[in-house]
C-alpha cells in the first residue's frame, strides 16, 4: 500500500517562553477583536504571576519527543513537525521547513478536540494563510486530522483522574451526596457555539457543547464501569473574555461553585474536559482562581489532570494517524463519532466573514 503522508505536524496554539513575550503573544492572541488594552494587561498578570512562561510549548514538546516514540514502535514514518498559531514556533517557518525536506503530503494534529471556530476551523485557515505567505499553495497538501473528543485515548486520562479523585474524598469520608463534579471547558460566545459543526445537526448550543456532553458521558461510564460512584456533575465554563455585552455560555465554573456551596457541598472534583494540556488558563483558572473560591467556601477542591504527553494519549494520536492513512474511521466512544475526516462545508464559520482554509 502507497503511503499517503509523508510528515506530521502539530498545530499549536503557543505561548510566551518569558516575560517579555507575555504583551506581544497576547496582542497576537486578539488582533482584529477589539480586546481594549486594559483587558490584556489584566491577562498578562496572570502569566507574569507563573513566571512569564506559558508552559504550552513545553508540553508540546514533550507531546512531539512522545509521539516520536510511539510513531517509532508502530512503525510509523513520519517525520514530526510544530507550527503554532500565536508564538514561536510559527507555522509558516514550519510549512517552509517541510517542504525544503522534500515533503508534499502532511497530516495535521489540532491540539483542540471540539468542533468550534477557534477549535477547528480557525486551525484550517491557519494553514491556508500560511501556505500563501511562504508561496507553496498548490506544493504542499495539508490534510487536519478529525476531531477526537470521544476516542478512547482522549476519554480514559479523565476517567481515571475522576476515579482517583472520587475514591481520594470517599477515602476520607466526604460523602457523595456532598461532593460536585464539574466539568469545564473554554467559554465561547453563544453565536459561535451555535455555528459548530454541520449546520442544522445540533440545537442552538451547536457541536461544541453536544461533543462535550459526549465526551462527559464518556467519561462518566468508564468511571462508573470501575465501580465508582458518580455524584451530582455539571459542564461549565471558564476563560471567558471579550465584550460583557456579548453572550457566551454560561455558567462560570466560580458561579456554580458558590451555588454548589450554598447547596452543603463539601468538595468539588474540577475536570477540564475542554483541554488537551494544563497551559496558563488551566493553571490560573483551576489552580488559583477556582481554587480561591472553594477556600472562600470552605470546600475542598481537586483537579484532575489533562491528557498532556499521557501514554493513552500518544497512543490515541498514533491511532489517529495510522486510521487516517488506512482509510479508516477509527475508534469513538459516542453516538457523535467517530467523527468526520473531512469538514462538512460552512461547518463553524468564522464570526468574521469566511477565509480560505485547507482541506479537513
């Protein structure tokens, strides 16, 4: 069989390596939205308090040194690649760098598991946009691997962390009937949610929080499938920004755990279930921001990891690619999956007006 790849490319969204990165990688971060400046300087605290370092591209790496392995023992031949969005390494340099090794067939790693425009699509036209500036459109094929929220790789890390979690409070006698599950991913604005995935398939909240409902069921019976018990659980949301004016879902993960407090709830286990690495807004979102609300409570808080460079992880990548080029749909946990190679067309439009992109 005629291999159809001949490199891999991780597709990052990236992260400032040092206080003097924070500003410019967050005015990259917003160009064209509007972000009034106060707002960024209030973000860039955040970084500035864990060091001025992101640790995104860090994870990366060690995703790519990972995979390498992986890709060593299935006898997968595909040299790897990284190209982010936001912050070196940029992804035309990466683009230009392939093609000078000879390469003419690249599939694409998003690391973004949910159908949404930042999610997804933004992804594809990233690649578009940087395929014109370095002039090899039409040279170099970039094809984005589907999306993977319900494949087993992705799930099991969570589902573990969860059964680890719920048996650490039940170990010290926190009742069940006192303990919340929250489950939390990236606000987005409530047009945007609604212009996920293929039209017309999903209700007004669209793809993306229908995937993450998926992924949390998910979850939930593989917890459940280890003899644990599951308490009272919820999705929320955190790292909203932009206008107060504009709409996005809804609740905040700080709101539902001073309503969970106000309840008699004595812990709350945090899943983020939206992200693939425990980067900045994970970090401050979860670990201080979260967790100072549940101290103001007097709840106890545990967070449960994200996938990262988890080996079930890798292995899911791994599988992604091999079932990419055999053709075939792959795994999926879910009624949703597995999900579609190629995007459906106007699936999560840009809110800004429609750009090229590449192809699913």
């Amino acid at each position: 069989m005629t291999v159809p790849y001949d490199a891999f490319l991780l597709l990052g969204f990236g992260g400032p390596e040092g206080p003097g990165d924070v500003m410019p990688f967050l005015e990259n971060v917003t160009r064209g939205r509007g972000i009034p400046r106060e707002r960024l300087e209030a973000v860039s605290h955040h970084y500035l308090a864990l060091g001025g370092a992101s640790p995104i591209n860090a994870q990366n790496r060690a995703l790519l040194a990972a995979l390498g392995d992986a890709f060593a023992v299935r006898g997968i031949a595909l040299p790897r690649y990284w190209g982010n969005r936001n912050w070196e390494p940029y992804l035309a340099p990466a683009l230009r760098q392939i093609a000078a090794h000879g390469h003419r067939r690249v599939l694409a790693l998003a690391t973004s598991a949910y159908a949404s425009y930042s999610g997804c699509r933004q992804y594809r036209e990233d690649v578009a946009r940087a395929l014109a500036e370095v002039g090899l459109e039409g040279r170099l094929a970039v094809d984005k691997l589907r999306l993977y929220f319900d494949h087993p790789g992705f799930v099991e890390p969570f589902a573990a962390g969860l059964a680890t979690a719920l048996g650490a409070l039940a170990a010290d006698g926190v009742p069940a009937d006192r303990t919340r599950v929250l489950f939390t991913t990236h606000s987005i604005p409530l047009a945007m949610a609604e212009a996920s995935g293929p039209r017309g398939r999903f209700d007004a909240n669209g793809a993306y929080v229908a995937q993450h409902r998926a992924a949390i069921e998910c979850v939930l019976a593989s917890v459940r499938g280890r003899g644990v018990a599951v308490p009272t659980w919820s999705l929320v949301y955190q790292s909203r920004s932009g206008s107060p004016h504009v709409p996005w879902l809804e609740p905040d993960i700080n709101d539902a755990l001073r309503a969970a407090g106000a309840e008699g709830t004595h812990a709350a286990v945090v899943v983020p279930i939206g992200f693939v690495s425990d980067h900045v807004e994970v970090v401050w979102d979860l670990d201080h921001e979260a967790r100072e609300t549940c101290d103001e409570l007097g709840m106890r808080l545990l967070r449960v990891a994200t996938p990262g460079a988890d080996p079930l992880f890798v292995a899911a990548i791994a599988d992604l690619v091999e079932d990419r080029m055999a053709g075939d749909p792959g795994a999926a946990l879910s009624s949703l999956g597995p999900w579609p190679s190629v995007c459906a067309a106007g699936c999560c439009a840009n809110p800004r007006g429609a750009l090229p992109t590449v192809a699913g």
